[in-house]
C-alpha cells in the first residue's frame, strides 16, 4: 500500500487491459472546521473549545459492504487570563446515524451511549487543555446510490464554581463548538479502531473501482482509497516490462494510503494480509483478457524499477504478494483480488 516518506505508485495491470494501483501518502489530519468557540465573560474566566474530524469526508458504513468509523478530537482550554476554572466538562451530542464505539479523555473521566457523551474534566489552570477522543460508527446506507449527507457533531464546553462560589452564585459559563462531516459513497475515506476490522472502497458505480479491507487493526488505522483519472501508463495500449510487452488499456490509478492514525506512520500488520479488490467494466478490458494472463505491476516510486505480480495464492496466501479471486464479469470485464502479507503496505 503506502509509503509515508514518499508517494508510492502500484500499477494493478491486466496484462491484456490496465488498471492502476497508485499508493499516495498518508491522509490528511486531523483538522478544525472553524476557530476555536469561546465564552464570552472575561470576568468570569474564558474556555474555548475546538473539535477536529477524521476522515472527512468519510464512507458510509454500509454502503458497498464497507465497516467505517469517524474520529473526533475535541480540545477544551482555560484561555482565561489569570484564574484557573474547576467542575468543567465536555458534552457532545453525537450525528443522528452515528454510534459511540469508544471515548477516552487525558484528563478526568467521560461516559458515554448511542449519541450521547459527557465527561466530567476537572480543574484546568490558566492555559490548561484536555483532550477528548471519540470514535463512532458513520451513518448506514444500503442505497445503491446513496447521495452525500452532512452530520454535525455539537460539543458543549462548560464550568460550573457554583460550589466554590456561593455569595454570587458562582462563576459558571458554556460554549458550544459544531463540528460538520461530509458522509459520501465516493469518500473513499475511513477510520479504523485498534481491533476492528474495516472495508474501504470508492463508488462501485465507476467502470473502475478499488477497495482495501483491513483485518483486525493492530492500532488505529486512517485509510483512503481513490480512483484518478485516466493517464498516461499505457503508450499505444502498450507497456514493456523487462523486456515483455504487455497491452493494456486506458485508466487511472487507485490512490490507497493506510497509516497509523496516532503519529502517520506507514500501518504494519503482519499477522492479517490486506485485500485489496479491484474491478474494471469491459470498457477497460481487452476482449483477449484472460484470467491465465492477469498480472500486477507495481512500482514504489515513479523511477523506482516495476514488478509484475502473477502468482496465484495459495490456500492461505502465505506466498504472499499474491492473487486470488480473478474473475471475469458478464460485461467484459474482469475483477481480482492482492493479498500483502504487509497488510498493504506497498512500496
């Protein structure tokens, strides 16, 4: 799959009609929306609250067979001058459509079920921060064609020094931060807990179409998959590869990056292979194409010499790079699966 130092090119070839496998590098991060949400009293002391999504957009759950989720990071910060705030917590009112799969704070404790999380944080010193992870289901779609939806994740922060205060009735005040994600069928984006397993893929509507699955997260994973347009590979339907010459047909890479979603690395996983499925309508086919001659060219940089990848695997894929499930389609085109020991993690 995916080099994080470098962009990574793999070429998946029918040797008698192309398609491409690109691997990019790591998806984006973590990002805000919006500035930081701040109360506005600064007598009483300033909290802000920002929230950051990943993926985004994102896969649905259930469209194409996929399993996604969707991180939010939410940060509350005493931003006040001088004093400290105590008894503040952090409460989200999750999309409809999503579903709590896991929240962990770095500073007190949170509880949390269906659309609803709400932690207890504590006292925060002038300039403190806590951070609030949460992980969620994204919204189900069995639609063939299901259209884009935006869901949007409300944060609350708030302090309360009612108890420490009672001559004035305390210094207390709230914000709320709205976090937006763009649910779509071709995302192509999903965030994958730590002992999951999870099925990115692009729209199969397209007359070329790549997914990855991804067994069993060793640690979070963030994966994206996506088709480019057609270019330039194949010369007059042609390619020579050490001195073999393979025809091929028009079409563009597949994009694929998996990576360890704490710190960007490239994502390993030796004990699970990764698939990836790819599929080519007849127009992209030749009509000599032939399961016996399906080959993956593969190639870790653009000046990086290609491999072919032809063998078949065996019946537990521990010939790894390997092929299985070449089939050809009722329209003329054909699909097939690459298993990687590495989890896909190809250079």
């Amino acid at each position: 799959m995916t080099v994080i130092a470098s962009p990574v090119k793999l070429w998946i070839a029918l040797a008698l009609g192309v398609a491409t496998l690109l691997v990019a590098g790591p998806p984006p991060a973590l990002a805000n929306h919006a500035p930081p949400a701040c109360t506005s009293n600064q007598q009483q002391g300033t909290l802000c609250v920002s929230v950051a999504d990943s993926q985004d957009p994102v896969a649905y759950s259930t469209f194409d067979g996929n399993s996604a989720w969707l991180s939010y990071r939410a940060t509350v910060t005493n931003a006040s001058r001088s004093s400290s705030l105590s008894h503040v917590q952090l409460r989200e009112d999750l999309p409809a459509g999503t579903t709590l799969a896991r929240v962990t704070s770095s500073r007190g404790s949170c509880t949390g079920f269906g659309q609803s999380v709400e932690c207890s944080i504590g006292s925060l010193k002038k300039g403190q921060s806590a951070i609030v992870d949460v992980v969620v289901t994204t919204p189900a779609s069995a639609d063939l064609n299901p259209p884009d939806t935006t869901i949007t994740n409300a944060v609350t922060g708030l302090f309360d020094e009612r108890f420490n205060d009672q001559q004035n009735g305390g210094k207390q005040d709230q914000v709320t931060y709205f976090e937006p994600t763009t649910v779509s069928k071709s995302a192509g984006q999903a965030y994958v807990p730590i002992g999951r397993s999870g099925k990115v893929g692009t729209d199969p509507g397209q007359s070329q179409y790549g997914s990855s699955s991804i067994p069993n997260a060793s640690t979070d994973v963030l994966a994206a998959l996506q088709v480019t347009p057609p270019d330039g590979f194949c010369v007059n339907f042609e390619i020579r590869i050490r001195n073999k010459n393979y025809t091929c047909r028009a079409g563009g890479f597949v994009d694929a990056s998996v990576t360890n979603a704490a710190n960007g690395a490239t994502y390993v996983n030796a004990q699970n292979p990764m698939v990836f499925h790819l599929r080519w309508d007849g127009a992209l086919v030749s009509a000599k194409q032939t399961v016996k001659n399906f080959v993956v060219f593969y190639q870790s940089t653009a000046a990086a010499p290609i491999q072919v990848f032809e063998a078949a695997c065996n019946a537990t894929a521990s010939n790894a790079p390997c092929l299985k499930n070449v089939n050809p389609l009722a329209d003329g085109g054909i699909e097939a699966d690459l298993v990687k020991q590495d989890n896909g993690r190809m250079r």
